[in-house]
C-alpha cells in the first residue's frame, strides 16, 4: 500500500467523522486579473499530479481543468479563483477536493500570489510535506484551511505569525505536530481567531490557559490532539462560542461550569476525556444547544431533569459514566431527539414510555441498564429507528409483532432481557436492512424453520443467539455469506455440525461460538472449515470426540476444553502463529506434547492443557522474548525435569505443574521469573525444596 493510498484511506475514515464547516468561497466575474499571478498559478497547477485518489469528497472536481492561457486567460474567471474587483488581485484561492496529488514546498509559486486572503486547499494530497513556512509571506491570510490534505511534520511558526488569521482549520492531518511551536504560542499570538480546528493534530501538551483569552471564538475543535492537564472552565463562557469539541484526549480533565442563560453553545462534544464531577442543572440554560456527547467520561451524581429544557436538542450521548441511579422521564420532553445513547449509565423506570412522542428517533442505544417494562406496541410508530438497542436490561413479555414493521432497522439488539414467548425468525424477513441482530439470553423460543420457500433473508453481518432453545442450527443460515459474528452458545444443537458448514462465510467468519451444546464433531475430524479470517473459535462444554480440530492460522483464540477430544496433539497446531489463547482442558488428549510448542510462544498469552493423559517429558515452551503468562499442564503424566527453557518465560505470572510424575529438584533459575505470581507443584515427585523462592514478587506459592 503506497502513501497515496494510506491517505486516502485515512480521510475516508475522517471524513465520516468529521463534517467540514458549511461555508464555500463564490468565485464570480470580475476584472481581468494580473499576468504574473495568472503565472503563477498555471505553473502551480503544473507543479501536481491530477489523481482522483487523492480527494475523498463525493463531490470533488478538476478545479483547475479550466485554468488555461488560451480561451479563458482571464484567471478571475477560472474555477476556484476569486479577484477583488477594483485592484485585480487574486484575493481568494478554493482548491478544495480538486484532486491534487504531490508535495509542495516554499519555492512553490503559490507563494509569489501575495495578495491571498482566504487559501483552501482541503481535501487534497500533498503527499507529507511539511507545511512550506512561506506561507508567513501572505502575510494578508484571514482563512487558511489545509484540512484533510496529508500534511506532516511540524506546524511552521510562520503560521502563528499571520496576523489577521481569523479561520484556521489544520485538522486531520494526522502526521501534523503541534508542538514546537506549541499550542500554546498559537493561543497567545492569534488572538483574533473565531474559528479553530486542529483535529487530529498532535499537540502532545497540557492544555493551555491562553485558549480561554480567544474571546471572538465561535468554533473550537480539539478532537485527538494529546491534551492533558486540566481544561480551563472559561473557555466555556468565552461570549460567542457556539462549538466546542475536545473529545478524544483521555488524559485531559476537566469539570463543567455552571452554565449562563445568555450562553450561545451549540455543540458540546467532550467523548472520551477525563471530564469529571457532576452535569449541572444549569445545563438547562443552553437554549441553543442542540448536540450534546459527554460518554466515556468520568462524571458522576444525578443526571439533571433540567435536561428537559433543552428543547433543541437533537443527539444526546450520556453513555458509560458513574451516575448515580435515576430514571430519565424529562427525556420525553426533548421531541428533537434523533440520537439518543445512555449505555451504562444507571439508569432505570419505564424509559420507553418517555420515548413515546419522539418520533424523530433514529437510534436508540440503552444496553446496560435497569430499564424494565414490556416493549410497547407502538414502538412501531418510531418509523424512523435505524438502530436500537435494548440489550442486557430487564424487559419483560412477549416481543409485540409492531417491531418487525422497522423497515429501516439495520442493527436490533434485545439480548439478556426478560423477553418470553415464541418468535418466529420468519418475522424478521421484513426488516431487509438489519445487519446486526442480538437476541440472545432471554426466555423465548426462537423458531428458525423457514416454512416458505422463496424468501429472502437478510444478510447478517452479527447474530447473537445464545441460549434461544435451538435444537439444531437454523437452517437460514445457509443463504448467509457475509457473517462476521456468530453466536449460538448455550442451546441444545446435537449430532455433528452439519457439511454445509464446510463452505459457509468462508472469508467473512471472524467469531463463532458453539460452545455449550451437544455438539459431537466436524464431518471431517481433526480441520476446522478453511475460515479464512477466523479469529475466535469457542467449541468449549460439548462432546466433541475424535482429534484436535485445527482452525486456519488466523486464529487468535482456539478454546475446546471440556469435550471428549482424544489422541494426540498434531504439531500442526504450532502453525497458530496468531494465538493468544490455547485452551485444550478437560479432554482425554495423549501421547507426547509435540516439540515444536515454542513456536507459539511469542503470540500465545495462555496455554491450559490441564487435565488430559499427556504423558513424557516436558518439552521447551518458550523462545526469547515469549509473552506466555500462564501455563498450566496440571493433571496428566508429564515425568523428567522442569525444563530449563522456562528461563525464556520472562512474562510468566502462573504456573502450574501439579499433579505429575515431575522429579528431580526445582531449578534455582526459575526463582529470577520477575512476573512469576503463582506456582503450584503440588504431587510431584521433586525433592530439595531448595527452589524456595529467591524471587519476592512470588506472592503465593500455591503446594498445597
Ligand atoms: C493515482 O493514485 C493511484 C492510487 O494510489 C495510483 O495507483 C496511481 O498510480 C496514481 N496515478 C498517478 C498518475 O499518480
Ligand atoms: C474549504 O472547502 C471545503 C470544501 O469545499 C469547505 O467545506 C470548507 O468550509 C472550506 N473552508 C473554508 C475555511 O471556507
Ligand atoms: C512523494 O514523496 C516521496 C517521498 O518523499 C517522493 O519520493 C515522491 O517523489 C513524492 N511524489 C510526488 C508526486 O511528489
Ligand atoms: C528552492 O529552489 C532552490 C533553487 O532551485 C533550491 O536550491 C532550494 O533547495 C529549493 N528549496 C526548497 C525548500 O525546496
Ligand atoms: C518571502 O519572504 C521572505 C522574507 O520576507 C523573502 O525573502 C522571500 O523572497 C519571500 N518569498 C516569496 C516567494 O515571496
Ligand atoms: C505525539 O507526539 C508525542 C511527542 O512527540 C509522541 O511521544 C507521541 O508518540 C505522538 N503520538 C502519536 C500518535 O504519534
Ligand atoms: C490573557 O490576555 C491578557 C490581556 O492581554 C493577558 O494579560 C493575560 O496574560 C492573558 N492570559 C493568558 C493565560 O495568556
Ligand atoms: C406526548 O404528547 C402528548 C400531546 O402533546 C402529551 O399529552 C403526552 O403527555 C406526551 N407523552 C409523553 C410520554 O411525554
Ligand atoms: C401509532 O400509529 C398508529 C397508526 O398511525 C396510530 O393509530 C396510533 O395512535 C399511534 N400510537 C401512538 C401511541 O402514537
Ligand atoms: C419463486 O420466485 C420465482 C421468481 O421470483 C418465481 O418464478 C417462482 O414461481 C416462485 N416460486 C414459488 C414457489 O413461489
Ligand atoms: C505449517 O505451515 C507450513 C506453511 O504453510 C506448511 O508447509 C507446513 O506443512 C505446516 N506444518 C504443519 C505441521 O502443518
Ligand atoms: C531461549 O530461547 C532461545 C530461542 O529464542 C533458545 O536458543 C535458548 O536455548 C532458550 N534458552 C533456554 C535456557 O532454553
């Protein structure tokens, strides 16, 4: 993948996050303009490749396809140009999403076109350059936005020198540093700023003072920056701030003021920061507010009814915080509401109830809580619902029929509520947007026979059916080729896992979790279907028999204890060069452990081959530079000696070798194990308990 590429890549990703600022340059007809900055501006396009790779914007165009000597010599006329009408200068430059492709550096002629005020040149890829420091010499610049333009490296100190900067928008240039200079000496020397984005930028520094002295800002945006220390509450009542956006910067703390009746903010976005304390009530006060995200914090009390006030308000994310348990009626009141999210917040009552009037939802997220009631019926007048999430709370009764007339649902997630009854999956059919659907953990019975034939069913990315009463594996999952996540844990499948499953999902796979059933085996023993992408397997508590069934060598978590899996152990499994997690416990496995199991080391975190029939000599288990943490081979009839290759185990906190037919006496070495937590050789045949313990950090010798 080239640097283009990774670019381009990185902005799709931004740009879904970070919505540019609405207002456009408007080039229009004006006097011809000046011969040598028509020069200029023809050898700077000449100084680009055009690529379309190189702008993400759906509507980005070749700006500078018009830009030509002939025909149209007058630039003023040129796309993207903007003269002043009585001097003839080139006052304003839109190069936005134009497709630009190449670096650019401080003898480039756009720094010959003096007279620029606004400069924008969003949107392209200057393949990391460093910002030219040339650009001190327009030194008439009010707005400069070189956003989303693979910029890198520090930003110049000739930016802070431009004195009548007032838009300054440098964000998601993700290789762009804010550091020398600092953020800092931006805040205290462009004072007149109303509006500044550094989104992604890394300013690597506590937050500074000086932004609160920035009194004509309107839009402030600090998404991602590496900000710490504590945020100064002034900024909030800085006299025009509509925007403010710090999120992102989890080592920047902070407490919210109380706010003022007269305030004009608009948007609050504080996700993930260290924010702590409590929401005040004159949060009420924001009559303008109409975004509100303060999840992944740390604030804790009451979350305040004078919430209802804010009539505005339009997205609402309250989630993952310490509140104090409450219920949230004064949610009923905020009838803008598309968004709502209070995951894990405390929280409980008859939350559906307030939702009844707002039927502007969108999504819904409410997983995590102590919500309670039965699902409305008229849940289905919320015809809007894209994603919506009731999981793990204690919802009761059947499921009402009105759910499956969402025809937008893309993501329903019901799971580990109270739900009982009888679904037919043939309801689902209806829903052709879901992509995601959880319903496990509840009382009802799932019906997955699909009684007609020529249906179509949705494609599912994510299917969660744990403990649903299935007795076999739901035959619609056949028609399924895009499954990241399956879940079918805990019902009561049996027999072998049917031969359809050889082909199924083969390069989407990621997740599946059979365990809990009474599953018997693959067809064909001993391989697990050629799933490509296959991170985690979980065959774990049936009855499985035959050999190790070997997944492909994506795999990072591999766990089959608790079956009836016997033979030997192929030293195909040391092809796992992902694995973290080996858990083969609770089988009749024999024979010898393979050699090669070192080869695992430098991926596996946890290796439990407890409680099997391995018998021989312990072979090495960890290279240099192993991340084995815990090892337990207890319970089977490993004989000789501690190997000394366990020196190798430098992260080793458990080790447990008890229960086998070890002898000889412990090497004193292993007592230099820095991590080495627990230990237990209990019934073995060691004599000299001379390894007793050189190590302090040893803080239970488990012999028992
Ligand atoms: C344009 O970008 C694409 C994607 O990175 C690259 O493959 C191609 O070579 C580029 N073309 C030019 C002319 O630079
Ligand atoms: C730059 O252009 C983009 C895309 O046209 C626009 O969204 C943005 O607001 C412009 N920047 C400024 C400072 O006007
Ligand atoms: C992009 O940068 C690389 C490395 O600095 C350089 O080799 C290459 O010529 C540049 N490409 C363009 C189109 O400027
Ligand atoms: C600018 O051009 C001059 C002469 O061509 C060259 O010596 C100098 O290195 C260039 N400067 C940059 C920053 O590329
Ligand atoms: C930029 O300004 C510096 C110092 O004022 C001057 O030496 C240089 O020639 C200027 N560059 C351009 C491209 O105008
Ligand atoms: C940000 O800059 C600091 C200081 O230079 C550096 O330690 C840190 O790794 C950088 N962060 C990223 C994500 O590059
Ligand atoms: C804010 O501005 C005032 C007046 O210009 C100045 O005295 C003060 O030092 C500034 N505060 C900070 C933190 O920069
Ligand atoms: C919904 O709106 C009606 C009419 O305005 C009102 O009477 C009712 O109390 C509202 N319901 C809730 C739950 O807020
Ligand atoms: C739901 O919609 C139906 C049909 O539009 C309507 O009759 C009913 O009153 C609505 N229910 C509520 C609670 O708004
Ligand atoms: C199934 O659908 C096809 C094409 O849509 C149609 O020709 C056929 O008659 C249908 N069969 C049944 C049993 O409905
Ligand atoms: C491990 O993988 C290599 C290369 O994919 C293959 O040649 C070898 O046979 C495999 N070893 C075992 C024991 O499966
Ligand atoms: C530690 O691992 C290296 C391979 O990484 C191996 O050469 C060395 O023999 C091992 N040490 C012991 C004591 O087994």
């Amino acid at each position: 993948m080239g640097p283009l590429l990774l670019c381009s890549l990185l902005k799709c990703l931004l740009f879904v996050i970070l919505p540019h600022f609405p207002t456009q340059f408007v080039s229009s007809m004006q006097r011809p303009c000046l011969d040598f900055e028509r020069s200029a501006l023809l050898q700077l396009k000449e100084s680009f490749i055009l690529n379309q790779s190189a702008s993400s914007y759906p509507l980005a165009y070749l700006k500078v396809g018009s830009w030509k000597l002939e025909g149209q010599g007058d630039c003023c006329s040129w796309d993207g140009v903007e003269c002043d009408d009585n001097t003839g200068h080139v006052i304003g430059l839109d190069l936005s999403s134009s497709f630009l492709y190449g670096s650019i550096d401080s003898n480039s002629s756009l720094f010959h076109v003096h007279h620029l005020r606004r400069l924008n040149l969003s949107d392209n890829d200057f393949n990391y350059s460093k910002i030219p420091s040339a650009i001190g010499n327009l030194s008439r610049l009010s707005h400069l936005d070189l956003s989303f333009s693979c910029f890198s490296g520090q930003i110049p100190s000739q930016v802070l020198e431009l004195p009548k900067l007032v838009i300054l928008d440098l964000s998601a240039n993700t290789r762009l540093e804010l550091q020398n200079p600092s953020l800092k000496s931006l805040a205290e020397k462009l004072v007149n700023l109303k509006y500044l984005n550094i989104d992604e930028v890394n300013a690597s520094s506590t937050i500074p003072q000086s932004l609160a002295n920035l009194s004509y800002l309107t839009y402030l945006s600090l998404r991602n920056c590496e900000l710490r220390g504590e945020f100064p509450t002034e900024v909030f009542q800085l006299p025009n701030l509509q925007y403010l956006r710090v999120s992102y910067n989890p080592s920047l703390t902070g407490r919210l003021p109380e706010f003022h009746k007269n305030s004009s903010i608009e948007s609050l976005k504080l996700t993930n920061t260290g924010f702590s304390g409590e929401l005040p009530k004159s949060i009420g006060n924001l009559k303008s507010l109409s975004f509100l995200s303060v999840g992944d914090c740390h604030l804790s009390g009451p979350i305040p009814s004078a919430m209802a006030n804010l009539s505005q308000l339009n997205y609402l994310s309250l989630n993952h915080n310490g509140f104090s348990p409450g219920n949230l009626p004064w949610l009923g009141k905020l009838t803008k509401l598309t968004q709502l999210d209070v995951r894990s917040t405390n929280s409980h009552g008859d939350i559906l109830f307030s939702l009844k009037n707002l039927t502007q939802l969108i999504s819904v997220y409410l997983y995590h809580n102590q919500f309670s009631n039965r699902i409305p019926s008229w849940l289905g007048n919320l015809t809007q619902l894209k994603y919506l999430d009731l999981g793990v709370n204690k919802f009761w009764g059947p499921i009402p029929e009105s759910i499956f007339t969402l025809v937008n649902l893309k993501y329903l997630a019901l799971d580990y509520n109270h739900l009982s009854g009888t679904i037919k999956f043939e309801s689902f059919l209806n829903l052709k947007n879901l992509k995601k659907l959880q319903l496990s953990g509840n009382n009802f019975s799932l019906l997955t026979t699909i009684t007609f034939m020529n249906v179509t069913v949705p494609k599912f990315k994510l299917l969660t059916l744990s403990s649903c009463n299935l007795f076999e594996f739901p035959d619609f999952l056949l028609g399924q080729d895009e499954l990241a996540y399956l879940d079918l844990s805990g019902n009561k499948i049996d027999g072998l896992i049917p031969k359809w499953i050889w082909g199924f999902c083969a390069q989407t796979l990621e997740l599946l979790d059979l365990s809990g059933n009474f599953l018997t085996g693959f067809h064909q023993p001993s391989v697990v279907p050629p799933w490509t992408n296959l991170r985690f397997l979980d065959l774990r508590f049936n009855k499985l028999r035959g050999s190790l069934p070997i997944p492909s060598a994506s795999i990072y978590q591999h766990f089959v204890s608790n079956n009836l899996l016997s033979g030997e152990v192929s030293s195909m499994i040391c092809n796992l060069t992902f694995i973290t997690i080996l858990d083969l416990s609770n089988n009749s496995f024999s024979g010898m452990l393979p050699p090669c199991l070192d080869n695992l080391s430098k991926s596996v975190w946890v290796l439990n081959l407890r409680n099997n029939f391995f018998r021989g000599p312990i072979p090495a288990v960890c290279e240099k530079g192993s991340k084995l943490r815990m090892i337990d081979l207890s319970q089977n009839q490993l004989n000789g000696h501690i190997p000394r290759s366990l020196v190798n185990c430098t992260m080793l906190e458990i080790l447990n070798l008890g229960n086998n037919q070890i002898e000889g006496t412990f090497p004193s070495s292993l007592g230099k194990l820095p991590e080495l937590k627990v230990l237990t050789l209990r019934h073995n045949g060691f004599h000299g308990a001379n390894w007793k313990t050189k190590n302090q950090r040893v803080s239970q010798v488990a012999n028992l």
